[in-house]
C-alpha cells in the first residue's frame, strides 16, 4: 500500500471544518503523514476505529476518504481501488477518488481538490518520493524519512509465481526428498540449461579504479553470438558437469545425458532433477533413457525454477563470471565458463537445502487462499 496522510485532528471531530476550502497550504501543513504498510483491510480498521471500538462520528457526518492515484491504468491499482472503496463503504464511510493519467500536474490538483473537499483522510498514491513530497507539501527528504522507519520500499517489485501443476504437492515431496534424504548408492544431480548466453563486448573500456570511483562499464554492447550451457550439480558434492552447446534441443540434451554417463560412476544410480521443458520429454529421449536404466528422471513442478537446485549455481555462474565479462566471439565466453567450472570444482562446496515439503505446502495454500480471495478486474 502507498504512504497515507491523515488529518492530525481526532476522527471524532472530522466534521468540524479546521479551514476554510481556499486555505488548503495551511490546511495541508496540519497533516501527517503515517504509514500504510497492512492490508487494505487493516487500514480502513485504523482509520475508522480506535483500540479494537469503532469511532462514532456525529451522525450528520460521514468519514470522507479522498484517494489521490497516479495511474489507474495499472491492473494492480484497479484492484487495490476496489478492494479499499468495498471495504471502506461497508464500514461506513465514503471514498472519493482521483486518477492524474501518470501526471505529477494533474496529481497536484487532484490533492487540492480533495483538499479543499474537505476529506478527513487523504490516500495518496504517487509514482516516486519526489511526487509524494509535492503532493503533501513536505520534502522528499522527509518523505524517505518515513518510508525508512517504516520498512516502506514502493520503488522495489518481488516477482512471484503459485505453481497451477495439479501434482504439485507430489512432485515438491519427490525432490525435496532427494534433497534430505538421498537414497543410497545413488548421485543425486540437479539439471538445467542457461540457454542463450550472450558474448558481450562493451563499445569502449572501462574507466580507471580509484578511491570513489566504482567499476565502470559502457551502457551499450556488441552482441558476438550466444551459447547454451547444459549443466548438472551434484547435489551432495557440489561439482559441476556442465558443457556448451550451439543449440536446445533433445538432440543437445541426450549428448549431455551422455557425458552424465561417463562422468559418474558406472556401479551407482542417477536421480536427475529436471523442469518440464519439452525437450526433456522428448520421445527420443525417453528412448534413450529406457536403454540406460541407472537413469531416474524426476521433474519439478511447473513455474517452480526455484526449487531446482542448479539455479542457484547459474546465480553463482552469472555474479562472478558474466555479468561483468568482455567476450569478443563465443569461443571467448565458453573457454571463460569452463574455466569458471573448473575452478569451482576445484573446490567445490554443496548448497545445503533446508525446507521441509510441508512447510512449502503450507505457505503455497496460503499464498494460493489469497490469489483466490483477490478480486480480478
């Protein structure tokens, strides 16, 4: 939820006018601003009570709720809207609301008009710091002050992503069981492909390192060709199998089974950790699987990259070696990633899971049992 401002005056004295509809700069200097970081719900519950007892407003007064949005073309303010009007008119009280078009102008006078509507509590919903800080009449340094002491980062966005597979609580134990309990004389590896790995070089050098300066890099780039990385971490060890392949296909991938194959020990099972990408289904890759019986497929369930313990490599991969890397053709970026493997097998270090499949399934049907209540537009 956005910051809110909210008239310093007790609510049990919301009809009673403080300033005259033109004084809106005094008017706005008796605000204060506070925080807005729960549920919709719970700020209507603060507003319009006080210490669990509702506040009983004179009767000829309704509380009048004014909410100030930059944009209400976005799907998540739609239904942040409908959610706060719906809740908000069934505890009594009347909202009244303004869309700017992403106009930090037109926003400007949408506060002023409520304002000068004289609404009790003002909700404002701006794109950054410095529209919050012009719309309330403060500095922008005040502003973060507030958004700082209350944990508020509107700037920041989490991605998320509640799996739909209809197995998902089967295949979640499945993996997460190789993972805490893997069977014996077995290897357990988690497989993937980071597709697509461009050879980037930068339009010109990097500027000198001194004190106050950090590293630098061109905004822009050459692209010299990709390549895939078909990679398998041993979830008890963790070395790396990994290898680079021009294309992604089932083609690439039983090339990539077969080097599994030679670097692992003959005498003992393979429990590979896959996502569901088509070509892992291939029908000739399930011929080729059927002819290497110490093979054992287990796939995660869809949307759930995260529980695929070779990502968090690709992260590692990506951090250290990539993202900062000069490479003028592809034979650059591969020798740099082989090499990158075989440093780190050199000394190579497990990542440890600890979640248990029940505590998972538990906050999926929560995240779910929200999903389901959140109205859709």
């Amino acid at each position: 939820m956005p910051p809110v401002v909210q008239r310093s005056s007790k609510l049990g004295q919301a009809g009673q006018s403080e300033s005259t509809g033109s004084d809106t700069a005094g008017r706005r200097q008796r605000l204060v601003l506070v925080t807005a970081s729960l549920i919709l719900s719970v700020l209507i519950g603060v507003v319009l009570s006080r210490q669990g007892r509702a506040v009983e407003a004179p009767k000829q007064h309704k509380l009048r709720i004014g909410m100030s949005f930059d944009t209400l073309k976005e799907e998540r303010w739609q239904r942040d809207r409908a959610a706060f009007v719906k809740r908000a008119t069934e505890l009594g009280a009347e909202v009244m609301d303004l869309a700017a078009n992403s106009s930090d102008i037109q926003q400007m006078r949408d506060v002023e008009s409520l304002l000068t509507s004289q609404v009790d509590v003002l909700v404002i919903v701006a794109h950054n710091g410095a529209a919050m800080a012009k719309a309330v009449g403060v500095s922008r340094s005040t502003v973060n002050r507030v958004w700082q002491a209350h944990g508020l980062k509107p700037h920041l966005v989490k991605t998320f992503k509640v799996s739909n597979d209809p197995r998902f609580a089967e295949k979640l134990r499945d993996v997460v069981g190789l993972y805490l309990n893997p069977p014996e004389h077995a290897v357990v590896l988690s497989c993937d492909e980071k597709s697509q790995i461009q050879a980037l070089d930068r339009t010109q050098k990097g500027l000198p390192l001194h004190p106050g300066r950090c590293g630098t890099m061109t905004h822009d780039y050459k692209r010299n060709g990709t390549t895939t990385l078909f990679a398998a971490v041993n979830v008890a060890a963790g070395q790396v199998i990994g290898a680079c392949q021009a294309k992604h296909r089932h083609q690439e991938w039983i090339k990539f089974l077969a080097l599994i194959d030679q670097q692992t020990p003959a005498e003992l099972d393979l429990h590979l950790i896959a996502d569901n990408y088509a070509t892992h289904k291939h029908p000739k890759v399930k011929a080729w699987l059927k002819r290497h019986p110490r093979f054992h497929m287990h796939f995660i369930p869809t949307s759930s990259s995260w529980l695929n313990l070779v990502e968090r490599w690709f992260r590692e991969l990506t951090d250290k070696r990539l993202r900062r890397g000069t490479f003028r053709n592809v034979g650059q970026l591969i020798a740099a990633i082989e090499e990158f493997i075989a440093r780190h097998n050199q000394a190579a270090e497990p990542f440890v899971w600890t979640a248990q499949a029940e505590t998972i399934l538990a906050k999926v049907a929560r995240a779910r049992a929200v999903l389901d209540k959140t109205p859709s537009v």
